[in-house]
C-alpha cells in the first residue's frame, strides 16, 4: 500500500489494491454503452430495465462513497455525485412508480447517503430533487428523522416517528 494512499484514506481498514479494482470495475460497468442503450430499448421487459436503472444509479452512488472513503478531495467528488444525482433522477423519470421506502433499511440508509452527500458536497440544489424520490404513502414509512434533516434544509416531508430506532436514535436526539 504506498504511503499517499494510506494518509490520504478515510477509511482506515480499506486497502488500496481492492479500492483501486473496485473503482475500476465500476466506472468501466458505468460506462458500458450497451448498458445504456438497454436502458432506453423499450422491447426489453421493463421490470428487467427497471432493475438495470435500479443497479445502475446505485453503483454509482457505491462509487462516490468509495471515492470519498478513499480520500478523494471533496472538490473531486463533485463529477461523481453529479453523475450519481443524475442517474438516480433518470432512474425515477424512467420508473415513476418507484420511490424509496423509508420502512425498508436500504432505502433508508440510501436516503442519509443521498442527503448527507449532497451537503457535505455543497451541492444543497439536489435536496427537494432527493425529496421527491422518497415516497410520501403512510404503508410506505414516514420518519420523524428524515422528516427533520429535510426540513432543516428547506424541504417538508411527513414523518411523526422514528422507523428504525436502533441506528438511529442517537442521531434524532442530536437534531
């Protein structure tokens, strides 16, 4: 591992070998033409598109948040939360059916990333646009979290109580 890479790092477990492969595969599978071009075909099954934006605007949300862990200068992860914003915003022009749900983990975890990188990267325009990604329909969650963070920045979203207590009631009671 040299030197630079181990300083600038900021998570410490990561090794560079494995960060430097990951990265790689991933912008080259971001990159895939074909990729894209399936994106558009519109005789492909459209659950099977729908998975492919869906895999798509995630890797390259996986890719600025290994960037960032690897200490990439916040001013170069600008390009990459740009295209990770700009995927997800396809993803929902394509499939306005979908929204995350803030009862499901993962799509709450994706909710924090979103938001968290947004203002930590300045780039506090994309927070109404996360917003509407969210689904509002009380079957699907409403947090008192979420809700707050939100509403800190401008955005009003319904949520009266906390849906996953364990990770994240020490963060309510810090707001």
């Amino acid at each position: 591992m040299s030197e630079l890479f181990e300083q600038r790092r900021r998570e410490p477990l990561l090794q560079e070998v494995y960060y430097e492969q990951s990265v790689n595969f991933k912008e080259k599978n971001l990159a895939d033409p074909e990729i894209d071009a399936m994106l558009t075909d519109l005789s492909i099954d459209s659950a099977r598109r729908k998975r492919t934006s869906w895999r798509r605007a995630y890797k390259s949300l996986e890719l600025l948040i290994q960037r960032y862990s690897g200490g990439a200068p916040l001013a170069d992860l600008e390009a990459y939360a740009a295209r990770a914003f700009a995927q997800f915003q396809r993803h929902y022009a394509a499939f306005s059916d979908a929204k995350l749900k803030l009862w499901e983990p993962d799509a709450y975890q994706y909710v924090m990333w979103l938001l968290s990188l947004a203002v930590l990267l300045g780039l506090k325009e994309w927070v109404p646009t996360i917003a509407t990604w969210i689904s509002t329909d009380p079957e699907d969650g409403q947090d008192v979290l979420v809700s707050r963070l939100f509403g800190r920045l401008g955005v009003s979203l319904p949520g009266e109580s906390l849906i996953h207590e364990k990770p994240y009631a020490d963060l309510l009671r810090a707001t």
